[in-house]
C-alpha cells in the first residue's frame, strides 16, 4: 500500500543569485510503499487501555497512552509486529477505517 508522507530538514548553502551561504527549511513528499498484510502475519505485539495504572502519572504535556490513536470505537490502542517492525494502525478522519 503506498502512502505519501511529508518529510522536513534542513540545508544549508547560497541560494542562487546571492552571496551569502544560510540555512533554509525544506520539505517534501516521500512516497512509502508499506505491504498490505493479514492479522496473522502481523500479530498484535502489545495492547494497552486507555487509563494509565493507578499511582503513574504522565510527566508530558500529553499522556503517553494517547501517542498511538486508537479508534473511538475501540476499548484498547495496540501496535503489530511485522518483519522485526512495529507498526500501529491510522485512521481516516472522514471514515474512521484503518489505513
């Protein structure tokens, strides 16, 4: 399944026309070609709830349980292992399926 996903550096040199070397932000799209695959070739590696275990607290500005969407359907978010990589499911905004 291909995705195109932006990417965003930095480079630094002396644009064309001028003298004077500086560093510039730079982005574009890279096209990402993940192969489609089944429940059981992907297991689900790790699943986790919603609410973090009594007595942690999140020391972030965001709870580290919701890093990883999950869908608002779904009581538990979760990552899959495939080829020795883990891999966590996205969502549409406009019909909420996994993508």
């Amino acid at each position: 399944m291909l995705f195109e996903i932006p990417i965003f550096y930095k480079v630094y040199g002396v644009k064309a026309g001028q003298t004077r070397a500086t560093t510039y932000d730079v982005g574009e799209n890279m096209e990402v070609d993940i192969p489609a695959t089944s429940s059981e070739a992907a297991p689900i590696a790790v699943e986790w709830g919603r609410a973090l275990p009594a007595g942690v607290r999140a020391r972030a500005h965001i709870n580290p349980i919701d890093a990883i969407p999950r869908h608002p359907d779904e009581e538990k978010a979760h990552v899959r292992l495939f080829n020795d990589r883990y891999f966590y499911p996205l969502f549409s905004t406009s019909t909420d399926t996994p993508s």
